[in-house]
C-alpha cells in the first residue's frame, strides 16, 4: 500500500486504457483501493484525488458498497 501522506514529487502521465479498466471494474470499492491496484497490477502511482477525477471523466460512481 502506498503512503498517501508522503510528500513527493508527481509526474503528470497520461491516463490508460488498463487504468480505466481498474477504475470500471473496482469502482464500488473507492479511490484509495483502486490508486492501490493501479500500483499493483500495472506499476502506475495515481493519487485517490487523481482517481476521483478520473472516474468522473468515465461517468463512473466510486460509491463503496
């Protein structure tokens, strides 16, 4: 799991299409869980912020069931 408190220096990348897949399949567990799984699963640092705008660009809820 990452730090999210941490202060570091981010680097602005494009959005994928795996990471949109992430935010899509995982989006009823939050931004912090699918920040966490970008990280697993494709090594991309995106913060939960980051995440939430994204998934609002997607029309996607990121409601926790």
């Amino acid at each position: 799991m990452i730090d999210w408190d941490e202060g570091r220096e981010l680097v602005r990348l494009p959005w994928t299409e795996d990471e949109d897949d992430v935010i899509r399949e995982l989006s009823h567990k939050g931004a912090v869980e699918i920040a966490d799984e970008n990280w697993d699963r494709l090594g991309i640092e995106r913060t939960p912020h980051s995440v939430e705008c994204r998934a609002s660009k997607l029309h996607r809820s990121l409601r926790k069931l």
